[in-house]
C-alpha cells in the first residue's frame, strides 16, 4: 500500500512582523501541533505540500512528525517567498524544478501596465519516489494562481468593478498559463507510456474539477471516472491524467470552504498505470475548515490550515 496526499499548508512561517505570518510564537507554535497531527493520523508515504514559507519552518514542522523523512523544496517561491515541496518516507531517486512557461504558452501580464512574465508565479516541482516494490513514481506538485484576487497597493478590494473584472482576468490567465506549462511537463514524463509510467500531479490548482484550467491538466478527454469511455481503452491512455476527485464521497468532496460554500481546489491526479491500484481517495474535511473571505490577512493567527489534505491510497 502506497499513500500520497496533497495538502496545502497556508502560510507557513515562523513568528514576525510581516503580513501573513503568526503573530507570536504560541500561535505558531498552536499551529505546528495542529499540521502535525493531521499528517501523523494521514500517515502519507508521500506528501505534497503548498504555501511553504521558508525551509526552516518546514523543518519545524517534520521535527514534529513521527518516523523518518526526506524534504524536497522548490527553488522558485512567489514574491511573498511560498513555495511548493515534497515530504516523503520513501526514498528518493531524483528531483527537478520547473518554474518556466512552457513553449509558445506566454507571456502574460499580472498588472495594468505591469511587465509581461513568462514564468510560472510559483515553480512546481517533482519527485521521483520509489515504493517498496522497487517501481518508479514520479510525484509533481504545484500551486497554480490563486483565484483570490489582491491589487496594487496591498489592497483585497479593487477600487470598482472594471477592475475587479480586468483582475480576474489577469489571475485567470496566469493560472490557464501554469495548468498548460504543467501539463507539458507531465506530457515529457510520460512520453507517450501512461499505460507503464506512474505519474501523480497534484497540489492546489485554485479551482474545481469542471474549470477549465483544471481541466488542461487532463489531456485528452473522454475516460474521466464515472463516464461510460471509462473502461473502454484508446489511444488517449498513453497520455491521459484522470483526476481522482469523483471517488472522493459526495459528502467529504471539498477542501476549503469560501464563503459558506465547499469547494474541491486541490486535487490528485494519476496516469493510466495506477488506475487499477486506486483503493480509496478522500478530503480529509472531518478537522473542520473555516470559512474564507478574500482577505487572506485574517488568517495569520490561524491555528491550523484553512485547506483539508486530499489523500489517495493505492495498492502496490
């Protein structure tokens, strides 16, 4: 048995000043003990985690897990200095870090009048694990950009609506940019073999399964869970990524809450080769999640992550 979570962190760093992070150290502390026992009783193999905000933080809180681990950053965070990781109780065989759009996917503007970038806000990065029985499983981790929109200035409210519109769009470009870069990635691991490469993507992907920057990620279309090409084989298997949200129950399928609603962001996606070996996946919801607003500042006294980890257990 092979378990591999997602599981975005929010905001994680040491005690400061700054905006975003814990206030003082009991809070951040409270916070730690909160992480840590979640990941304890998930009990992962391999744990991909977003919102890292600084290595030593990191390491605060795998001080704080059970058993052994090796940590993998990227070396590409945000302008706030987020970024993704891997922690794994597996050995490790190689990494890599991608924070370049793919070819002929940008370049995109974040800002009115702002530069045009032809990187991804915040890189992805992957892993390659080796399980018990020796297979190769390349694990990819990113955090696409957020639908939560923020203006020049600081400001979580734009001046009117034109610019709120204008915004959103920025935001939804970027994010369209990253799933696309993304999935060229997963294109090169798999090289044409999703039928014997092990291929996990996953991470915070900002938004749910139906979106169309979800979606890119998929590649061709048409066997999705629950659909009658399900269990008819074509020649799209050999590329395609299923996203395991349908075997989440019905109840549980969400992993943060935006005002009131749940709402299923982060996501596990898997190649053709671990289809079979799939036993259960889930939202680990039942820790209780708040509800979120658009201004993330209130939650830098926040003890435990505004986001639930979304866990699939395989066999094998």
């Amino acid at each position: 048995m092979v378990v591999i979570g997602t599981w975005n962190l929010e905001n994680l760093f040491r005690p400061g000043e700054e905006s975003g992070r814990p206030p003082d150290q009991s809070t951040y502390e409270t916070k730690l003990d909160a992480l840590a026992g979640t990941v304890d009783r998930i009990a992962p193999d391999v744990l991909a985690v977003q919102e890292v905000g600084e290595p030593a933080a990191l390491d605060d809180l795998v001080a704080r897990l059970a058993g052994s681990w090796a940590t993998h950053l990227s070396a590409h965070p945000d302008s706030r200095g987020i970024r993704v990781g891997v922690l794994s109780r597996l050995p490790v065989d190689d990494t890599d870090d991608l924070s370049a759009f793919a070819d002929g996917v940008g370049p995109v503007r974040a800002t009115d009048g702002g530069a045009l970038t032809e990187e991804m806000g915040r890189g992805a990065l992957r892993v390659r694990v080796r399980t018990a029985a020796g297979e190769p499983v390349d694990v990819v981790t990113c955090h696409l950009k957020s639908k939560l929109l923020s203006y020049p200035g600081g400001r979580f409210d734009p001046r009117d609506e034109s610019e709120r519109a204008r915004y959103g769009a920025f935001a939804l470009y970027r994010r369209a940019a990253e799933a696309a870069t993304v999935r060229d990635w997963a294109n090169a691991l798999l090289d044409g073999d999703g039928r014997g490469r092990s291929l996990v993507v996953c991470g915070d992907l900002n938004d749910e399964p139906g979106a169309a920057t979800t979606q890119i990620l998929l590649g061709p279309g048409g066997s999705e869970f629950g659909t009658p090409g399900f269990d008819r084989p074509d020649h799209g298997d050999a590329w395609r990524l299923w996203n395991t949200a349908p075997l989440i129950p019905e109840e549980r399928r969400y992993s943060r809450v935006y005002r009131g609603r749940g709402e299923l962001i982060d996501h596990v996606l898997i190649s053709h080769r671990l289809l079979d070996r799939v036993e259960k996946v889930d939202s680990v919801v039942d820790r209780g999640l708040p509800s979120v607003t658009d201004d993330p500042r209130v939650r830098a006294v926040a003890g435990d992550s505004d986001h639930a980890p979304v866990v699939a257990t395989f066999t094998g």
